[in-house]
C-alpha cells in the first residue's frame, strides 16, 4: 500500500472495484465532507484518521458526538499509544489542564484574544454588543499579561478590585493600561455594573460547569500544541455534547482549534519545507468555526496544517465561512443532501450530475471532485470503504490510562489550587480547625467522607462567589 496515499473509497474503472484515495499533497489544499446525518461522513472522517495515525502521521480529532473518538482510539497501534492525548472533559478525575492564555508571546496576544473574542461571539450572538465587546477583550489582554493568569481571571477583574488593581499594574501595552487606568476608573457605579454584567452573566456560566473549570481554570498547561504538530502526535478531543452540554462543547472545541491555529503560525521561525504535515479533523465543524477560521481555510496550507471538515448542511455555515470552504477547499465530497443543498452545490457537480441526483444518494454512496497532483478533476460516483474492522486487541483502556498519567491532573490537587487562586481557602479551613465537624468517636472512613464533602462544598462555593459577586 502506498503510504502517500489515504485511501478512502471505491469505483469502477474498466470495469473493475478500484480502490482510491488522496496525496499528501493535496491534500494540503484541505478536505471538504458534507452529508446528511446516517449516511457515512462520519465513517469516511474515521477511516482517514486511523490511516493518518497508524501511518505515523501527526493528527488532531475532534468531535462532538464522542463515539467517533472512542472508535478511533480503538485502532491506534501499541506502538503509538504514548503519542496519545485524549481530551475528554466528561472525566472528572483526571482533567487535563489547558490554559488558553499561559505565557503568549507578545507578538500574538492580539490574535490569541481576537480568537477568543470570535469564540464567545460564536456561542453567545444573542448577548453580544459592542460595548461587552470592548470591554472583554481589554480584560483578555490584560490577563495576557499577568503570570499565572487564566480565563477565570475574566470575572475577577470585576468582582475584585485588589485583583484587578495587581493586574493593571503588570499591563505594558500603553492602549490597554490607558483603558483601565483612565477610562474604566472614571465608571460609575451603575455604568460598571451594567457594562459588566452580560460579561460575567456568560463567562460565570461557562466556568460555573466544574468540568469545563477544571480544564481551563489550571495555571501551567499540560498539552503544548505546537510540540504536539511537530512532534506528531496524536490528539484526541471527545467532547461529547450529551456528556458536557453543547455550550461547553462549542466553546471547548473552539478554544483548542484557536490555539491550534497559532501553534501552526508559531511555525513561521521554521523553513517551509521542515514543516511536518499535521491532519486536523473537525466533524460537525460549523459549531467551532468562529470568524478567524476563515484565516485558517487561507493560510493553514503554507504551515502544513492540513484540514479534513465534515458537516451536514451548508446553511449551518456563517456566509463568510462558506464563502472561505469553497474558496480554499481542494476536494470535495457530497453524501446524499437536501434539497436546498442540492441547489447550491449542483453548480460544481454540473453537468455530470443534478440537483436530483445529489438528493438520491444511497448510503456510503458519494459524488465527489477530487484534488488530483494540485488540479480539481472532474466528477464522479464511488462507494467509500466499509467501515474499518478491528484485528488485533484493542488498546483503548490502555491510551485512556497513559494520557491521564502523562496530562491528567487529580481533580482534588485542581481543585484546591483553584480555591487558593481564590484567596479564600486558608482563612476558611483556619475557621475549620478551631472546630472538628466530625466528632471524634465516628470512625475513619466516615471522617474522610465529610473532609471530602466539605472541600467539595467550600470549591463550589468559591466558584459562585467568583461568577455572582
């Protein structure tokens, strides 16, 4: 089997099955799916990452549902099971820390808050203004510059005036320090808490969800994701919407494929040729393509950042990211549509094939135009592959263990950092020692269970204090 080739398909050619597939090459021109629900995008995505990783490729997974990257974990070969990092925020016991705004060179603070203010614009329109606007992303910047900062910072800049205070003080940039020194000091006390309050309303839902909380509320980062594209590794995110809610599953999944995309700018210090081609696939992608993932459909290529992006219908996609997929994307692959749909993409299928045809697809069946050596050919029917068989024993609980101990963190250790970042937890359990809670006849076991209730109490409380003060 050519190993420059990712196979992912049948046709008839003499009138023979002839299995075909994509270069390397053009693939660097991205990889456009787009299907009804049931009718094999999926499959196809699945079977192209397993190919990627048991090739040895570099590769990052992502998707909503979760039962695609359970799949895939299935198949990664014993030799690769340390170049796993799973993400799966539904696993409270181990959260991987993934701190957005960990020491940012200066050159890209602007983009990295660009890319978060394109994040929280994505998941809440019906809030957004241009007042909470300007004002978020004066406190991201900020942040940006503050050690040991992360996102929950975001509410404590107006909650707490000592934090803020210690915060602006660090501030270098001349436009954001004149903003919070001169303009936000001269609020009232009403304006502030009407500018403020859709801020804190949103972000204090977001990092009231101890899953999400515990992920990015960490200080120092366990993932790296420029390491992660250059070392070829194999990057795993199940954020499954049923386990941690569609929000928190948008903006997770947002969050990682900004901080993706400037890992691959980041490899502008590094010839264009020893750029290692790393294979980003996002399924249901409209939920994580903010504005700044146009910039990634344009510029992706020359960074080797190589996308692979399934959907269900076009008018899940904002104009402009439309407008960018069928701009920048090289190949094309069409599962059975809508009518709608079938209107719109019927002008590239022409006049091979119609509106109706594009509508009467049998499952696993496609029409497609395929990059072949860097031109568009010319369309035509296949059948994609059989769903993958597994042959040798699977090594899942084994990937799942590893990446805990290498990323994971315990979710006690976080959350105790996490109060202590708070301020608040030594003057409570000082209160707590003047009195035992727990008479000390009651045995050990009992004992630990009210530590264990009472930390679990005082956490939640913290984080409330944080989101509603």
């Amino acid at each position: 089997m050519d190993n420059n080739i990712v196979f992912f398909g049948l046709t008839s050619f003499r009138n023979a099955r002839k299995k075909f597939g994509i270069k390397i090459d053009d693939r660097r021109r991205h990889f456009y799916v787009i299907g009804k629900t049931g009718m094999g995008k999926s499959n196809l995505m699945e079977q192209m990452a397993i190919q990627d990783i048991q090739a040895g490729r570099g590769v990052a997974y992502i998707d909503p549902h979760g039962e695609g990257a359970e799949k895939i974990l299935d198949f990664v070969p014993a030799d690769r099971i340390n170049d796993v990092i799973y993400i799966n925020p539904s696993d409270i016991d181990y959260p991987i820390a993934f701190n957005v705004v960990e020491k940012v060179d200066f050159r890209y603070r602007h983009l990295v808050a660009s890319g978060l203010m394109g994040v929280f614009k994505k998941v809440w329109p019906d809030v957004w203004s241009a007042r909470m606007e300007y004002i978020l992303n004066n406190s991201i910047l900020a942040l940006l510059e503050y050690p040991d900062a992360t996102l929950l910072g975001v509410n404590r800049m107006f909650a707490d005036i000592e934090y803020r205070k210690r915060v602006v003080d660090k501030i270098t940039d001349p436009i954001v320090k004149s903003f919070w020194v001169t303009e936000y000091a001269r609020y009232t006390q009403r304006y502030e808490i009407e500018a403020t309050a859709a801020i804190q309303n949103k972000v204090g839902q977001f990092i009231s969800n101890p899953l999400v909380r515990n992920i990015i509320g960490q200080t120092k980062s366990t993932i790296n994701m420029r390491e992660i594209m250059d070392d070829q590794k194999i990057l795993i995110m199940n954020l499954s919407k049923g386990k941690i809610g569609e929000d928190n599953s948008k903006l997770l999944g947002a969050l990682l494929i900004t901080k993706l995309q400037l890992a691959a700018m980041s490899r502008v210090d590094i010839p264009e040729e020893d750029r290692k081609d790393f294979y980003l696939y996002v399924d249901e992608f409209q939920n994580f393509a903010t504005e700044s993932f146009t910039n990634i459909l344009s510029e992706a290529r020359k960074y080797r950042l190589n996308l692979i992006l399934g959907h269900q219908y076009i008018t899940q996609m904002e104009e402009t990211v439309r407008d960018a997929v069928f701009g920048n994307v090289g190949t094309l692959v069409v599962f059975r549509v809508g009518a709608e749909d079938a209107e719109f993409l019927e002008k590239e299928f022409t006049p091979e094939f119609t509106a109706t045809d594009l509508c009467n697809l049998p499952k696993y069946n496609i029409y497609l135009k395929l990059m072949i050596d860097g031109i568009a050919g010319h369309p035509f029917s296949a059948e994609t592959l059989p769903p993958p068989v597994l042959i040798d024993a699977s090594n899942k609980d084994k990937i799942i263990r590893a990446s805990q101990e290498k990323y994971g963190v315990k979710s006690e250790i976080v959350q105790e950092k996490i109060s202590r970042w708070a301020s608040f937890l030594d003057d409570t359990l000082h209160v707590q020692a003047v009195k035992p809670l727990v008479p000390p006849q009651q045995d050990t076991k009992k004992e630990t269970e009210s530590s264990a209730a009472t930390q679990t109490t005082l956490y939640d409380a913290i984080c409330s204090m944080l989101i509603k003060k």
